[in-house]
C-alpha cells in the first residue's frame, strides 16, 4: 500500500475514534457503522486495484457517513458549525424545515462512487442507482424488523413519505455531475494544444 493510502486511511481512523468520544446513541451508531466496517473490507480487498485517487474519494464517503452516524444523520449540527464558523444558520438561510446532511452524504454517495469507479456515465448512473435502491430496501428491512423508535433512529426519515425516492434521486444527480465533469475535463484536455502536438 502506498503512502498516500496509509496516510488517508491513517485520518480516516482518527476521525472514527474522535465520533466514538462519549457516543450519545452507541447501539444506533453502532448499527450506521457496521456498514462503514462492510465498505473498509472491500476497500482493503481492492487496494491493489484503487489508486490514491480513487482510495481518497472512497473514505472521503466514509468521512461523511462516519460523522453522520454519530447524530444519526436527523441531528447533525451543521447549522450550529456554520453558525459558529460564519455566523448563518443553514436552515434559516435556505428556509429548510428538516435536517439536510442526509441530502449531502446521498449527494456525495453519487459523486465518489462515480469518481472511484470511472464507468462511461450511462454504467455509473446505474450502478449508483441500483446500489441506493438495494440500500433502501436495507432500511425498510430495517423499519420492518426493529421497534419503530430504533427505526426511525437509523432511518432518519424526519416525517418525509418520499425520503427513499429523494435520497436515491439526489445520488443519481450526483453522479450525473460528476459524470458531465469528468466528461468535460476528458474533452477540454483531448482539445488542448499540448494534446494536439502529441
């Protein structure tokens, strides 16, 4: 393994420790972690096979699936940072009447998902939709099998009947833009001067 691996996997592992500090719902974040722990498996199973590139944008996923687990997702407190950061709350600004960080991690779950598997964006865009429709069928298990308060604590719907059609929605629009980037920088560079003097 590379440096660069070891160090990214190195900050990776101190930000789950720093999340376990005095844990405010252990068995919850728990549960959200143990699919973190699946991900690190596979990811030290193709580390010959990801580069540096590829590694980072995959805990980068991780990173943000980590902190979240750590409010369950519907508690994250993202206005309370960017207030103390630059004095705006997030939700007043953007009139959001429920915690979006949820949006965020589906959102980069498209992008870093995309980014590490670098598919023509027709594959990508399916792969990221049919692995967020096989983990929203995970958390209906869940809504199915678990008392309703645990459920609600992992799924984090906040009262939202569409939650599961809008997270994967949000997930295929992140990788629909991470797809038109990557086609944008492909085509910019195949078009510049240095690329037609070769």
């Amino acid at each position: 393994m590379t440096w660069g691996k070891r160090w990214l996997l190195g900050a990776f592992g101190a930000l789950v420790a720093v999340t376990w500090i005095n844990p405010r719902w252990p068995a919850e974040q728990a549960l959200h972690s143990s699919l973190t722990v699946v991900a690190l498996i596979a990811l030290w199973l193709l580390r010959k096979r990801l580069d540096t590139a590829q590694w980072a944008w995959a805990l980068l996923f991780l990173a943000l699936h980590t902190i979240a687990a750590r409010w369950l997702y519907s508690y994250v407190p993202y206005d309370d940072w960017a207030d103390a950061v630059f004095g705006v709350r997030l939700s007043e600004v953007f009139s959001w009447q429920r915690n979006n960080f949820d949006r965020l991690v589906h959102f980069t779950y498209g992008v870093c998902l995309t980014a590490v598997l670098r598919q023509k964006w027709l594959r990508s865009l399916e792969t990221v939709l049919a692995t967020s429709a096989a983990y929203e069928l995970l958390e209906w298990a869940v809504a199915m099998t678990l008392a309703p308060d645990v459920a609600e604590a992992y799924n984090g719907q906040q009262g939202d009947m569409w939650d599961a059609q809008a997270d994967m929605a949000i997930a295929a629009l992140g990788a629909l833009v991470t797809a038109l980037v990557t086609s944008l920088v492909s085509y910019a560079r195949r078009r510049s001067p240095a690329a037609a003097t070769r």
